[in-house]
C-alpha cells in the first residue's frame, strides 16, 4: 500500500510540474509575441492608410460652407504629412452668397497636411465662376501648385483660358487669391470676342 501512495503522490507532483512549466512557457510565449503597435515599422514603400469616396467640408465660425475637397479615392504612406490623391474636386463657396465660386479639379494630385502645400498633376481644369454666365473663366493647365497658407497658386505649364467666346493662351500663370489676380507670365495671346 506504501508503494502505491508513493506513485500516486509522484503522479500528482509531476501533473503539477507540468502544468506550472506549461504555463510559464506560456507566459514567456506571449511576452516574446507581444506586438507593440506604436513601435511597429512599417515598409517605406507602402501606404499605411487609403481610402475611396472622400469628402472633406470646411466651415466659416458661422457655419457656412466655404471649401469642399472630394476626391475618388487617396493614400497616406508611413511618415509621411501628404495625402496622394486621385480624381479630385476641390470647391469654393462665396460666405456672404453661398454660391460656388470656382471649382478645381485634377487626375491627381497631392496635400500636406502639416505644411498647407499641394499639387495637382495632370488634366488640371479651374473655373470661376460669376452670376453672369457669359463672364465664367474656365482654365485648363497641369503641374499646378498649392499654398493655402498664402492663398496663392501657380505653374510654369501652358494655360488655356476662355470667358464666353475670348480665349487667352500663355506660359506659366500665377493666381493671387489675397489680392484677387491671375497673372499669365509669358507668351500671352490673346483672342477678344465681345
């Protein structure tokens, strides 16, 4: 009967060795495993973030709409400030009338988020509008420029640009928003239809 305790006890003790080793394996297993997130490095030359269907609104203090970015779809890549992104329209509204002021749209193009600079590569098309049809500007360049911190744009691209039946053509342009300007830089031509 000594004989058989002495078994059963050492069943009981090794049972309960195995366990307690088990679960320190465990234990260490998951500390070993443990991904901390914050510390994760991701690859260089991959986006981190992307996204289809954007819709971005900015408001006056007064709640009036004043600039609408829509875009296709946009990727963020790790450390990176600037958001890529494809098929986009950015509006403007007028906050005493509410009405759209100009419309600029791109295939593509590019915004800092931490330095208010962007880019719009090709098929660039810009139109101001006006309560009277007949004095819409319609633009059309690419390689365009961005400050939103100065209000500023420009190119050294050829422009188009038409009004009603006039046309004017030219080489590089800059547009002022602060002191309401579009300069054409070089090669002006200019056909005036009344």
């Amino acid at each position: 009967m000594g004989n058989f305790r002495l078994r059963y006890q050492s069943s009981r003790l090794f049972n309960l060795l195995t366990v307690i080793i088990l679960a320190l394996l465990c234990v260490l297993l998951n500390y070993l495993t443990r991904i901390d997130f914050h510390r994760l490095e991701l690859p260089k030359n991959k986006p981190e973030f992307s996204s289809t269907g954007i819709e971005a609104n900015l408001y006056s203090k007064y709640g009036k709409l004043l600039y609408r970015a829509l875009a296709e779809s946009g990727l963020q890549y790790p450390d990176s400030s600037k958001v890529i992104l494809y098929k986009l329209d950015m509006l403007a509204f007028s906050e005493s009338t509410e009405l759209l002021q100009e419309k600029l749209t791109s295939n593509d193009g590019w915004i800092d988020t931490a330095s208010s600079l962007g880019y719009l590569g090709e098929s660039v098309a810009l139109t101001i509008s006006n309560v009277d049809p007949k004095y819409i500007i319609n633009a059309y360049t690419k390689h365009v420029h961005l400050d939103a911190k100065k209000q500023f744009i420009y190119s050294t691209e050829s422009i188009l640009a038409t009004r009603g039946k006039s046309i004017m053509t030219g080489n590089g342009f800059t547009v002022d928003y602060v002191k309401k300007i579009m300069t054409i830089e070089s090669n002006v031509k200019i056909v005036y239809v009344k």
